[in-house]
C-alpha cells in the first residue's frame, strides 16, 4: 500500500471508529429516555458526545477492530442498499432535544448541548467530525 493509500485508510479508520462509537452512545441516550426508536437527535446528540468526551482505550481497540472490518468487508450481515432511507428536510428550524436521564453518560451529553457552540477542536480529525455535525444540522434545520 502506497503511503497516500495508507493515510486514507488509516484517516477512514480513525473516523469510522469514531462514528461506531457515537453511534453506541446514540443508543444508549436512546434507551435512556422514553422513546423505543433511535431519532435524528440522538444520532447528532451521541455524534457530539464522542466529539466532545474522548474514548477510552478499550473503547479505542474495540471501535478500531470494529472500523478495520468495515473497511475489509468482513462484516457483511445486512445489505444496507436494500433499506429504504426518507428524508423530509423540515421547512423551520427545530431545537435539538435530549432525554432527562441522570446517568453519567446523558448528563455529560446535556452538557455537552449547552457547551457545543464554544467547543474548538485541537486536531485535524475533531475539526472534521464537527463540522459534519454542523453540515448536517445546517441541512436538516436543526439547532444545537
């Protein structure tokens, strides 16, 4: 593999396993509050989570392993083409809405909400998750 090659490959790492790891945060902000579906907000509200509370290591080790299968395909159970995927970009703006759950895990999230606008990434790799954040709630007419 050519270095350029390496570089994008370990960059796509680096932010898949970021991803898979907002996204179990996700989940669990979801089974924290009093809905049974995964929303848009718990998806951006674990995304600002990861962004903002750094992983530990194991959740490093798991989330690359996990990341590196995703990019080698060896991690094929579902046929993500097949889902259908609609989306109605709402016409006014929306506040961003968290759960009222008093674990370690949502209560730093609801800090995170009230802190997001002030947050400034250090490295190249936070700089890029935010502002995908900050696209995607531009996008959808979300306010964080």
């Amino acid at each position: 593999m050519e270095d350029n090659d390496k570089l994008f490959y370990d960059m796509m790492k680096v932010y898949l396993a970021q991803t898979n790891s907002a996204l179990k945060i996700s989940k669990i902000i979801c089974e924290h509050s009093d809905r049974e579906e995964l929303s848009g907000n718990d998806i951006i509200c674990g995304l600002i989570y990861r962004l903002m509370n750094p992983m530990d290591q194991s959740e490093i080790d798991e989330n690359l392993n996990t990341a590196d299968e995703l990019l080698n395909g060896e991690d094929e159970e579902e046929n993500y083409d097949e889902i259908e995927e609609i989306y109605e970009k709402p016409n006014i703006l929306k506040q961003i809405k968290s759960n009222n759950c008093n674990c370690d895990i949502c209560i730093k999230m609801r800090v995170d909400l009230i802190n997001y606008k002030t947050f400034e990434p250090n490295d190249q790799l936070s700089e890029l998750f935010k502002r995908s954040i900050d696209t995607t709630c531009d996008k959808y007419n979300i306010i964080i």
